[in-house]
C-alpha cells in the first residue's frame, strides 16, 4: 500500500495536471495507481474534465474521482479560495473499490428502500466509503442514516462540494462521466483498514439541560422552563471575561450522542446551530431535529479548543496504531485562516503529529464522518480517513 499526494496553484490546466503528476513521479508510486481523489477549486470547474483526464491518463489510473471546492487542502497546505488543485494518489494492493454515483431521479427509491440501497452499494468484505455530494440536490443527512443502518461496519467520510452559489455549478467527475448533481463515492474492501478522526472544535459551556418539550427542531422546554430563560440564566453565572467571549462568538448547541454514558465531556456532543429564538415563547430553533429527553449543553467554537481538540485526536490514533500510509482531510470552509491566525493550520498540525503522510482534501460546504458508530454531517469540524493496510486477523 502506497500514496502520494500533489498541490499546484499553476491556474493553466494543462500545466497543473502536468505539475501534479510530477508530484506523484517524485514520490515513487508504483506502475499500478488504484484510485486518483483529486480536488479542483471552483474557478478551474469550466476545466475540470481535462485536469482529470491528462491525470489519470498520465498515471495510468484504474479510477479518478474529482469534485469542485472553494479551497483544496495538499501536502502541507490549505490553498483557500484561488485557482489550485490537489490529489491524493493510492496503489492499492488486495483491496477492492467500488465507484458509484447516485442521480437525482434515485433518492426516492434508495431512500425508502432497505433492499434497492443495499444492492446499489453492496461490497463484500466492505470498510469504507468516501462520498462527495452536490448541496442543492443531496439528501446528505437521510444518506448518512441509511449508510449507518445497513452498513453499520462500514463508516463514512467525505462532504459537501463548496465554492458553488446555485444548483448546476457543482462537477463531479468519475472516471469519464462528469455530474453536475447527485452525489459521487468510492467503497473499499479487502485489505484496507480506515480509521478517523473528527474534531469538532468546540468546548462546553455552562451545564447540561434536558430537554423536556420538544417538536421537530424546536425547543419548548429544558428541564421544564423556557430554554431562553435557562440558558440566560446559566450564561449570567459565568465569569465576566467568558461571558465576553460568548457575547462576541456565536453560541451552538450539542447534543449527546450516547444517553447511556452520564459523565459528559467535550466531544460527547453533536454540535448544531442555533438558528433562532422565539422570543414570545421562550423557544430556541436549531439545526438539527430533537426529542424530550436528550442531554443537550450550550457550546462555543474558538480557535484554541479547536487545535487542543485536534491535536490531541491525532495525538490519540498514533498511540494506537502505526504511521498511516495515506490521509484525507475534510475540513468546513469556516475553518482555515477564518478561524486560526496563521494559515495551513489543519493539515500542518496533522503534518506535526502524523509525519511526513500524504494528505490532501478539500474545505467542504458540510463534512462527514462518524461519531461514536453513526454517520454524521458536521459543520465546523477537520474530518480524517487514514489509511492503512487491515490487521493480518481482518484481512
């Protein structure tokens, strides 16, 4: 098993393919590259299709997946918002993939049906998917359910194509089939195993509430009193300076993932918006549907918590394993130089801790990743796959 990863900010098209594939001649590959992930930002979309062919054409890939992004992430850089590219290359020895695109006209059937979304996506022996979608036409959230309930073994990673304002402008590349909706993925089995990392970037505040009345994605009642009234309330307790904080940053709700764990912590949460108040009723409206009796806590997003949180995360999956061979990084476009002071923050901090990993990704518009063992769109969060080849037991 063996990755290479590539940037190039040349704005010419064919001198970009070019440059990317020198990369990846650079690093040694073998004759065999398996799969091709590459990410083009959205001012190159008109392009798009000839960067992919000249590159797969010059690896000789077996299969090339593209999507288009606001800003693409290679090697040890974050390339946000200009023309530039970025890939990762795999030679995948005793593995098996799987590419699919999922059209417009199929969500009905695939989402209602157990037995038509099986068979579209079944793999023997499957560990993985990657999947990129189109914001206006994906049912992201109802897709990531159903791959949880029928491929629990079978985690999640990827997002949502950025850089786009309308539905139409989103291209997604397979191979010589080029998509402007839908959805895109790659699965993988055999000998491959893929862990991740999803940092959400964000540190509790205050206490936990319960949530007493609930409908849809509005909330009546925490702990039988008006939401805005407890959550005023335990805001005003805070120190001056973290209520200073909280003032000048937006405050998000998390939900907890697993009831059944009591002790809550940072990261035991989904983290959603807060999208409004109801101020005649006292109610709160967030981004994502709720029931009487989860633990919700206000949290808040700042720079520091994210790197802490992240840092210790990889920190963590190098204590349990070997050095990857290859990563992905999906990050939120909130993120980058509009959250942190420097740039390139995301992969460099996974530069520091993983080494000298071939990474490349993109900033998406919603990224996936599982947490806990459901598959989840989150905003705000770096979303890791690392690759490495499966334990001789799983393999």
């Amino acid at each position: 098993m063996q990755f290479a990863s590539a940037l190039s900010e040349i704005s010419d098209p064919q001198r970009l393919a070019e440059h990317l594939v020198l990369q990846v001649n650079a690093q040694h590959m073998p004759a065999t590259v398996d799969l091709v992930l590459l990410f083009v930002n959205a001012e190159l979309q008109p392009v798009i299709h000839d960067i992919a062919k000249q590159v797969r054409s010059e690896l000789h890939a077996r299969h090339i997946l593209a999507v288009t992004a606001e800003s693409v992430i290679g090697t040890d850089k974050e390339i946000e918002r200009k023309p530039a590219a970025s890939l990762l290359a795999m030679h995948l020895p005793d593995v098996s993939i799987n590419a699919f695109h999922i059209a417009d006209d199929e969500w009905e059937t695939l989402l209602t049906d157990e037995g038509a979304f099986r068979e579209k996506l079944e793999f023997e022996n499957l560990r993985a998917f990657i999947l990129f979608g189109d914001p206006f036409t994906t049912p992201a959230i109802q897709l990531l359910d159903a791959c949880s309930a029928v491929f629990p073994h079978a985690p999640v990673v990827g997002g949502m194509a950025s850089g786009i304002t309308q539905a139409g402008q989103v291209r997604l590349l397979i191979d010589d089939d080029v998509h402007s909706s839908g959805c895109i993925g790659v699965s993988f089995a055999g000998n491959v195993q893929v862990d991740f990392v999803v940092s959400q970037g964000c540190r509790p505040v205050g206490h936990t509430f319960t949530v007493t009345k609930a409908t849809k994605n509005v909330i009546f009642e925490l702990d039988g009193e008006s939401p805005v009234m407890k959550i005023e309330t335990m805001l005003n307790a805070l120190p001056e300076s973290e209520q200073q904080f909280i003032r000048a940053n937006a405050l998000l709700i998390g939900r907890a993932i697993d009831e059944a764990k009591g002790n809550f912590g940072q990261g035991d949460f989904l983290i959603r918006s807060v999208l409004g108040v109801q101020a005649q009723q006292g109610s709160i409206v967030i981004g994502d549907l709720i029931r009487a009796g989860q633990t919700v806590q206000m949290h808040v997003r700042d720079a520091a918590s994210a790197h802490e949180e992240l840092k210790l995360l990889l920190e963590g999956e190098m204590l349990l394993a070997d050095v990857p061979a290859g990563a992905l990084l999906f990050s939120c476009n909130g993120r980058g130089t509009r959250m942190f002071d420097a740039p390139h923050h995301d992969v460099g901090l996974a530069r520091q801790v993983l080494g000298n990993v071939p990474i490349a990704g993109f900033f998406a518009a919603g990224e996936f990743g599982p947490v806990g063992r459901r598959n989840f769109m989150h905003g705000q969060t770096a979303s890791f796959a690392l690759f490495r080849p499966a334990a001789k037991s799983e393999s």
